[in-house]
C-alpha cells in the first residue's frame, strides 16, 4: 500500500464516522448502533460498493464500504463516494421493516439510488457538509455504481 493510499484509509475512518453520526441523526436511526467496516473489493460482492446487515430485534447494523485503497479515484472523490454508500445502505435500514421480495430487489435499489444522491445532494447545496471532502457533486458522486 502506497503513503497516499494509507492516509487516505486515515482520513476515511474519522469522515466516515462523523458523516454516519450525522445521517443517522438526520433519518431518525439514532437508537440503532451502527458500525462501519471498510472492506476491500475481494470481501464484497462484485460490482458493489458496500452493504449493510442489520438485527432488527437487537437494532445493530454492520455497513461495509469498499476500502479508499481499491478506488481508482483522488482520495477526496473516494471519501465522497464512501460518504455516498454509507448514506445508501442507511436508507436501506430505513426500509428494513417493509416487505420485500426478488421480485421488488431492482426497483429497490433504484429508489434508494434516488433517495440517497438526493439526500447528499441537498446537503452538499445547503453547505451543511462542513467536513464533506468535496464542495459539489464530484465524478464519482456522480456515477451511479451498484451498492
């Protein structure tokens, strides 16, 4: 691992636990206890960028995001993007309690592509993202990878 890559993977453990504090705050997730695990591609599926399990019983939720090191992107963009899928996988936790089925799995994943872009995308405009990595949308916020 490269000095860059290593700094990176410093910076993104404090911005991604002071943004998940803030999501959870803002969608209401505050009495579930939500850690993060940053994760290199080879331990997620292909072509994600991160997922979320939860214990709905025990309100306990794990997020893995796809490790700064495995992005092919500045280290602000990745943190960017990173902020992207934590905000991705909490909107998943957020629907957790509705029925779901194979069936629904595709236009789920559209509707949570939706709803976080346009979550962060209000926040990034109303300049609320004092510590996001990046002022406006970035290419890679722009990108719509499958989480």
């Amino acid at each position: 691992m490269n000095t860059g890559a290593r700094i990176c993977g410093a910076q993104a453990a404090a911005f991604l636990d002071a943004r998940l504090a803030i999501w959870q705050g803002r969608l209401n997730l505050a009495n579930w206890k939500i850690s993060l695990q940053v994760s290199h591609a080879r331990d997620l599926k292909p072509k994600t960028m991160g997922n979320i399990h939860w214990d709905s019983q025990k309100r306990t939720a794990t997020i893995r995001v796809l490790d700064p090191a495995d992005y092919q992107l500045a280290c602000r963009d990745a943190l960017s993007d990173m902020e992207m899928t934590v905000v991705h996988e909490l909107v998943h936790l957020e629907l957790s309690s509705l029925p779901r089925s194979q069936a629904s799995r595709h236009e789920e994943e559209l509707a949570v592509n939706r709803i976080a872009d346009a979550l962060l995308r209000l926040d990034r405009q109303s300049g609320a993202a004092t510590t996001s990595p990046t002022a406006a949308s970035s290419p890679a916020a722009a990108s719509t990878p499958t989480w």
